[in-house]
C-alpha cells in the first residue's frame, strides 16, 4: 500500500508528464477495444440479416464486369433447363421485378411484384398469415404476400387482409399473408420488394420476353452445394455457349458470411496493428520518463539506501510506478474504447440493420490490457533495475 500511495504521489506531482506519457496507452488500447466491438458487432448484424435466406440456396448470375450482359441474361428456358438437366436441384426461381399499381377496393398503392419460392419466407415472422405452401406453388395458385408496408398503404384501417382480393393489372392475386414489420435498420426496410407471388405464377404472368437478373437455386442435398454451384455454371455456360467471354457467379449465406468476416479480419488486423505499434511507443515512452524520475530522484533513492532500503524494495517501488501509469491508461484507454465501439454500433448498425448483437468486450478487454501491461513490465524493468542498483554513496552526491 505503501508503495502505491508513493507511486500515485509521484505521478500527481507531474500531472501533465503523467499524462503525455500514457497517451500512447489510451490510443493503443482503445483502438484495440474499439476495432474489436465494432467488428464483432458489425459481422453479427450482417449474419443476422442474411438468417431469413434458405440455407439449402445459392444465387447465380452473369458477371456484369466480363461480356454482354444482355447476351448472357437468363431466360426462362435456361430456368427450365436448369431444373431438369442439373442434378440435385429441387427448384429454381427467377430474380426478377415489376413495377405496378396494386389494388384493394379502394386503396392503391404503387407496388414492387417479385417471384418467390415457398423456402424464401419459410422462417419469415408474419404478422398475418403464413407463407404460400409448396403445393400452392406447383399448382400455380393466384396467391400473394404483402411486405408490412405495402399493407398499410393498402389498409389504412389496419383491418384483416386475409382472402382479400389484390388487383394488379388485370390479374387477381389473393392475399394469404402480412409480412411482420421489419425491424427499423436501413438494410432491413422493404427488403425483397412490396408483394410476393408464387415464381411459377410470376413466370407465367410476368416473365414473357423479360431478362433475369439471375436465379434462386434450392438444393437437395446441402452437401453438394459447391459441385452443384460448378454444375449449374457448366450449364448456363453450355445454353450460352455462342456468347464469346461469357461468365457467371454464384453466391450463397456461407459465402457471404466468409467475405463479410474477410473483410473485418483485415480491418481488425489493421487498426490492431496500429494499436500495438501505439502500445510499443507508449512503452518507450514510459522507459524514457521512468529513467528521467530515477535522475531526478537519484539522491532521494541514496537517502533511502543509507537509512535501510534494501535492493528489491527499491525495485518494487518503480515497478509499482510503471503499473499505475498502466492502469491509468488502460483505463482510460478501455473507456475510450468502449465508448466508440458501442456508440458506433448503437448509432451505425442498429440504423442499417435495426438490431444491436452482444459484443465481446470482455475478450478485447483482455487482449489489450494483457498486452499492455506486457509491454510496460518489459519496458519498465530496466529504470527499476537501474534505480535498485544505484551506490548509495554516489547517489548521496549526485546534485
């Protein structure tokens, strides 16, 4: 106790010292605290905004940086070819939109049609209803579903939309369900398109003479998912084949999830690397201020030594020093931290996606603070080990 009010009273008579000193503290810890919060944070929103997509499904569609895009459009006979001829596909949707004014008696509302499977919302929450069946679907049933806010242009009152009669055009869709208002995140608003119709009705209705942004592709069997990504390349390349360059992509959650954590691990990398290049020149910082105090203060540890100081209490009392400058800085560093982490993560990703995930400050807590007071002990050892062995007679004359 001694030994901290000593080192705590030492530092306080140099305020500004002090505090020019673990500056580099409280920028590498922070960075460190900080890169970590928000890039945990922000992987977890993404992965929570992609739970809705099928997991037994990958998109495909021409790369729109090599060929004619417009010659290497899908059409709905590459969508039937793909169904028959690629094994382990259980079904294929187009991607696909039209603009159109929907209407229900008296209400009208300008309204995105897209083409869906009955896996697209199979986990989607519904504030009306459910989602279209698979039989629904095979047997081409004029059946819809409303985004939540598509229903509330078209009902107003908030009154019960189910088996109501959707027009658009001059086709009459039924409505069977009320997508749950989404959660309020940029990312999240009108995510899909306004109103959801089975695909096979969309190719019927909508498709004729339209290019396809690509394709939905549902597999069977999730472990064959890379070879029949390759075989459904193969043979869009094949139907394509008099396109000269011609080449498609394809996507799926995992693979998305991989590139959005590539790229917060290179983020990480980067900011953590400049935190410990920050934390390596604190060090350095405290070594050199920690040597200033030992000759500034080389008569007083002669005075100790001549009344009975021993060696290693010498020792401790700097080494007791070199810890508090830690611990301030830590401190103020893992307040810092915290504090942009979070408050990126509350005011960025929760306006993209509308949720805020649990984030590991515990664990960024640790890496940064271990590493910190590592670099401080190994720093602040050689000015306590000077300070200890300093002869008390020539420390007595030093002025």
């Amino acid at each position: 106790m001694l030994y901290f009010e000593e080192a705590l009273r030492v530092l306080m008579a140099n305020k500004i010292r002090t505090l020019l000193t673990i500056t580099g503290l409280i920028i590498g810890v922070g960075a460190v605290i900080a890169i970590q919060v928000l890039g945990s944070g922000m992987s977890g929103a993404v992965e929570g905004l992609l739970g809705g997509l099928a997991d037994n499904s990958f998109f495909v569609q021409p790369n729109v940086q090599q060929g004619d895009f417009q010659k290497a459009a899908m059409h709905e006979k590459d969508l039937a070819d793909l169904r028959i001829h690629v094994a382990n596909v259980s079904d294929v949707a187009p991607l696909s939109f039209v603009r159109q004014l929907a209407h229900v008696g008296h209400g009208h509302s300008p309204a995105v049609l897209f083409a869906a499977s009955a896996e697209r919302y199979a986990t989607t929450p519904f504030a009306f209803g459910g989602n279209f069946t698979p039989d629904q679907v095979a047997a081409r049933a004029t059946v819809c579903i409303l985004s939540y806010k598509t229903y509330q242009k078209l009902f107003p009152d908030n009154s019960d939309p189910l088996g109501k009669s959707l027009h658009v055009a001059n086709r009459r869709y039924v409505i069977t369900g009320v997508m749950a208002a989404p959660r309020t995140g940029v990312l999240n608003a009108n995510f899909g398109g306004d109103v959801a119709i089975p695909y096979t009705v969309y190719e019927r209705d909508w498709l004729q003479g339209r290019i396809l942004f690509g394709a939905a592709i549902y597999v069977i069997d999730q472990s064959q998912m890379a070879q029949t990504e390759v075989a459904v390349i193969n043979e869009l390349r094949n139907l394509h084949r008099n396109v000269k360059g011609i080449q498609y992509i394809t996507f799926d959650k995992k693979t998305f999830n991989q590139l959005v954590g590539a790229v917060f691990g290179v983020l990480t990398m980067i900011v953590g690397l400049i935190g410990a290049v920050s934390l390596l020149v604190a060090g350095i910082g405290i070594m050199n201020i920690m040597l200033v105090s030992v000759t500034e203060r080389t008569r007083e540890i002669g005075i100790r030594k001549a009344i009975g100081a021993r060696k290693g209490q010498i020792l401790a009392q700097f080494f007791v020093e070199a810890l508090l400058l830690c611990g301030i800085g830590c401190g103020i560093g893992l307040a810092l931290g915290l504090a942009i982490g979070y408050g990126v993560n509350a005011f960025a990703i929760v306006k993209l996606t509308g949720s805020i995930t649990a984030l590991p400050w515990l664990r960024a807590t640790l890496i940064a603070v271990t590493f910190a007071t590592i670099v401080t002990l190994a720093f602040g050892t050689y000015p306590a080990y000077r300070a200890s062995n300093l002869d008390p007679i020539e420390a007595l004359r030093y002025e």
